[in-house]
C-alpha cells in the first residue's frame, strides 16, 4: 500500500540518520578520542541535514496520505495509486528538496574560515554549531539557516496540521463511536511520530536559545538523532495488525517443542 511505502523509505532514512552520528560516537567512545577531521565534520552536515529534511517530507507525505485514506476513501485508490507515478513523485521530490538543501547549506559552510583548537559543544557536527564557530562572518548562513528552517521545517509542519485538521473535522461527523475509533487508528502511528519528531525538534533549538546550554542543547538532539528514529519502527509494528498477528506466529513457532 502507498502507506507501506513511505514507511519503507522512512525507515531507511532513519537508518542513515542514525548511521551519520552514530557510529562516530561509538568510537569516540570506545578510543577516548572525540577528534573530527574537517572532511569528517562536514560530512556529517550534509547528510544529517539530507535525512532530517526527507522525514519531514516523507512525514508530510505520509499525512497527505491519511488526509486522502480518511476525507475520500472512495478516491483513494485512484489518487494514492501503487502502480502509479505520484508516490513515485512525492518521494523523488523529498529527497531533490532535502538533497538541494544540504548541498546549499554544505557550501556556505565551505566559504567560512575557521581558527584552529576548535571544540563542538555537541555530540555531532551540527551545522548551528559549526556556523557559530567559525572566525568569519556568518550573516549569510545564519540567514540561510532560518530561511530553511521556514521552508524545510515550518512548511512540511503546516501542511500535516492542515491535515489532520481536515481529518479531525470528517471524523466528528462519523455518527458511530466504533467509526471514529477506526478512523483515528489508522493514523494514530503516524500521528505519534511526527508529536515525537517534532516535539524533540522545537524543544532542542527552542530550549538552547533560551537557556544557551549547550550540554542541554547536545542531550535533547540525542533524542531526536537517535531515539526517535529508533522508536518508529515500534510505535509502527506495534499498531500495525498484520505485523502482529506475523510475530505472535513467529513466537508461537519458537515456542513449540520440536
């Protein structure tokens, strides 16, 4: 199905969000060395910024998806298409968009000078860090940062909220209780993921620029980089019923005597 779909391919982008950070900070961990080469660093940048911006796209996507499943189901099957070219589209478009914003913000980054000694108050290479340490002047890319920010991050936001404001307004017209019980299952997964996301997003960069702790800033992005990318394959698996029904099975085969 086209939910499936994008599911398949969050998944996979959660799994280069994670493997962008993660590994480094295992073996920094293990070699008690938290060294980064310059071409390290930068790395990391471009693709954490690559992965952030398709889960928000694919996030939105997912929620167009739920907009269309419950506002017209009898056209779902014509507009969400499998065989169709317009999923195709929609992820094709999330990672153009994500992949023209990482390079863009990738080369502001490479114009800046930057002194010697430097130390990242942060776990990764975040590119809010990086900016703010380097020795020449950051007008352009602060301004680039917030320009993306709007477009990556409040647009994508703005039309989940669209949709779900339409989805809640035909819900409450369902006259049964076990109606809208089924309607809100279905995007109750999805609807988890995206408070998670974006709750830990807002709440890092909201909070360091209240507070300017950058230990507080470098927890709360572990959270986002690292937990909620790990959460969403469960809070999928564990509302999905065919998913379920497929490990009671794998279970009960274990657990049956040979």
């Amino acid at each position: 199905t086209p939910m499936h779909f994008f599911l398949a391919n969050l998944s996979f982008a959660d799994i280069g969000f994670t493997s962008t950070t993660v590994p480094k900070m295992l073996l920094n961990i293990q070699t008690q060395n938290k060294a980064i080469t310059y071409a390290g660093c930068l790395s990391q940048v471009f693709l954490s910024i690559i992965f952030a911006g398709v889960d928000t796209f694919l996030l939105t996507a997912m929620a167009y998806d739920r907009f269309v499943a419950i506002c017209h189901p009898l056209h779902y099957i014509v507009i969400m298409n499998p065989h169709d070219v317009h999923d195709g589209f929609l992820l094709l478009a999330s990672w153009v968009l994500s992949l023209l914003d990482s390079l863009l913000h990738s080369l502001m980054v490479l114009r800046l000078s930057f002194c010697s000694q430097l130390q990242i108050p942060h776990f990764f290479c975040d590119l809010d860090q990086v900016v703010q340490l380097a020795c020449s002047d950051t007008f352009l890319n602060e301004l680039l940062i917030y320009l993306a920010a709007g477009v990556v991050g409040m647009i994508p936001l703005s039309g989940i909220l669209f949709s779900y404001s339409k989805i809640v307004s035909s819900v409450l017209k369902i006259s049964s209780a076990s109606g809208r019980y089924k309607a809100f299952s279905t995007c109750g997964s999805h609807l988890c993921v995206v408070s998670l996301f974006y709750g830990m997003v807002l709440g890092v960069y909201l909070s360091s620029d209240a507070t300017h702790d950058s230990g507080d800033s470098a927890i709360a992005s572990v959270m986002y980089t690292v937990v909620t990318p790990m959460l969403n394959p469960f809070i999928y698996s564990l509302t999905n019923r065919d998913i379920k029904q497929a490990l009671g099975r794998l279970f009960s085969c274990r657990a049956t005597p040979t």
